[in-house]
C-alpha cells in the first residue's frame, strides 16, 4: 500500500506473511528481487520496502516454506 509511514524495520520484506519473488539466472544462480507477494488475509503484490496494518515480526528461527 502505499503511503503507509514505517519504521526501517517494519517493512514488508521482513514481514511472517512476505514471500519474495526471485529471478533464475543462467547456470541456475537465483537474485532477490524488490517485489514480492502478502499472504494476509489474501494474496496481495507488495514491494519490498512498503508496510502495511498486518505487519508482523517474521519468527528468524522457522523456515520459511514456498
């Protein structure tokens, strides 16, 4: 969304509910890139540095499944 005010670190990118999108290069290498989707409460485009009202600390500790 945006226009939403957020600190550094309450920012989509690192959000429990953020899964980023990722470009295969050749000979199989992946980048990150700057845009991603929400999972909460429906699947929504988001970009790495917006923020929105479900922002939720991501658990560093749990794997992040696709």
């Amino acid at each position: 969304m945006k226009g939403w005010q957020a600190l550094p670190e309450e920012r989509c990118g690192n959000c429990k509910y953020f899964l980023r999108h990722y470009r295969r290069l050749e000979k199989g290498r992946y980048v990150p890139l700057w845009c991603g989707h929400c999972t909460h409460p429906r699947l929504k485009n988001r970009r790495v540095e917006e923020h929105c009202p479900y922002w939720t600390a991501a658990d560093e500790t749990a794997p992040r499944s696709l």
